[in-house]
C-alpha cells in the first residue's frame, strides 16, 4: 500500500456503518490506515422516519476496508455508553497496536418541531447522541493518544448549523454549535502534546439523513411528492455554488487532510464544506 497520506496509523471512526462515517473509514484506510469502527446499527430515536443502518451495513463497511488491505475492528456500540466506547477503543488498540486519529461522526436527526414545541424526547435523544456522544468519544479515545506520546488528530463532525442558526431544528443546531465549544476547548487542552483537534462543518450531504422523504417534504411543501430534483431545487438557495448538496467523499477529503501531517500546524479549525453557505 506504500505511501499513503495515514499510513501505518490507526483511526477510530463513529456512525461508520453507511453514509459520512463509513466514507471516512474507508477513505483513511484507501491512505494506509487500520480502522476502528463502531456504530449503533438501531433505531434510537422514536420520532424519526429515516431507516437506521443496520449490522449489515457495519459488516459492508468491514468488507470495503478489507479490500483495501487494511485491518478492521467492528462494534455495535452506542455512543452514548461511555463504558462500551472505552471497552471497543481499548479493545481494537490492544489489537491493532496504536491509535492516532479520531473521527467522532455519529449523529442522528429527529423532529421538525421550532423549538418551543420540540419535546423532551426529542431534545434528549439529540443532545445525548450529537454533542454528549461526541465528548465521550474523544475522552474514550484520548489515554492512548496521551500514554503513546505520538500526537495525533481529532475530527468532530459538526456542521453549517453548528455556525448559523436553521428554524426547525433547534436542538441540533444547539448540539452541533456545543460540538465547535467541545473542539476548540479539546483543541486547546490538547495542544501542549501535539494532539490537533478541527471540525467539519457540512452542509447538506447526499446520505440517508438528508436524502429522504421528510427533508423533502419540508424543503418542499409546496409539492405533493417531492423527490430530489425538487428538493435541489430550493437546497441550491442556500449556497454560492450551483448544488443543493455535497457528496460524502467531499467531507472525507477534508477529514482526511485534517487527519494528516498535511494540517500538522492546522488546529481549533471549524472547516466548512458548505458550497458557500456562511456566505449567506
């Protein structure tokens, strides 16, 4: 595999089982890395229509990895069980010898509801998985990092409403926004042993969580049965650039560089992948 960007590191990646997470992971081991992958793989949330990835999906992001030649370490685990974190971190070092990324990915979206209206459920489920999750994947993750005196990298993955405000989703907006506080604070502890720690900040990705019928609906009420030429149609208002949305390998070559000794003077960074949005 010689000459890779990560070459001969480790990466600990969250909500690999599909969309952005499992484009991380497999991006990060096609540079050289061996990958630690954890996903729920359930339903988590009640007030949600989207479909959950699925064991299978895990799995299929194992084989991807495989084929590139790279070691893989899979587990079920909800992020917001610290102790089940720690166990699989702890578990696929000891396997895999090292750790030197962290890609803290997982996330869901539920409700639609403003935010006086949105209920405790919802609230609940949101923060403890978008920003509690995030924190106790880094801490998690963080030991190896420290006892290993290698430096390494950390990847939070927020977003453009972790920088500006959409009506409608207020508590993912409040746990993305708490995402770019975990970063700089992570960015600042962690400096003084050469640990670098940035987010993204996507815009609207082409994943499951945004390419369904509920986001449509909502960009699109105007329409009986929206579908995603609809929808590109008025997601395209809010960027520059002429798109409704980015693809996950876009978030990956940022995760990427940012997990590589090409940002090794980058830190505290909220990089947007946004087609222009905070212009806007």
């Amino acid at each position: 595999m010689g000459g890779g960007r990560v070459e001969g590191k480790v990466a600990f990646v969250t909500g690999a089982a599909r969309g952005q997470g499992r484009s991380h992971a497999v991006r990060l081991a096609a540079e050289g890395a061996d990958i630690i992958a954890v996903d729920v793989c359930k339903q988590i949330s009640s007030n949600d229509d989207i479909p959950w990835a699925t064991p299978d999906d895990l799995a299929e992001t194992a084989d991807l990895v495989k084929n590139l030649n790279r070691r893989i370490v899979t587990a079920e685990v909800d992020v917001r069980d610290y102790d089940a974190l720690k166990a699989v971190v702890d578990g696929g070092v000891e396997q895999l010898g090292r750790l030197d990324i962290v890609v803290a990915n997982a996330g869901i979206g539920n409700g639609g509801a403003t935010l006086d209206k949105t209920s405790e459920d919802d609230w609940r489920d949101m923060i403890d998985v978008n920003l509690s999750g995030v924190w106790k994947t880094v801490k998690a993750a963080v030991p190896h990092m420290l006892s290993a005196r290698r430096g390494g990298s950390i990847i939070l993955t927020s977003s453009v409403g972790g920088l500006k405000p959409y009506p409608h989703t207020g508590h993912y907006i409040a746990a993305k926004h708490g995402v770019i506080g975990l970063m700089r604070t992570f960015a600042v502890e962690l400096g003084q042993h050469s640990i670098r720690v940035n987010a993204v900040c996507p815009t609207n990705v082409n994943t499951p969580l945004f390419m369904n019928e509920g986001t449509m609906k909502l960009f699109r009420p105007d329409l009986e049965n929206p579908g995603p030429e609809d929808l590109a149609v008025a997601a395209q208002f809010m960027h520059v650039l002429p798109v409704g949305w980015v693809e996950p390998e876009d978030v990956s070559n940022a995760v990427l560089f940012l997990a590589s000794d090409e940002s090794r003077y980058i830190t505290g960074l909220p990089v947007t992948i946004d087609a222009g949005s905070m212009l806007k």
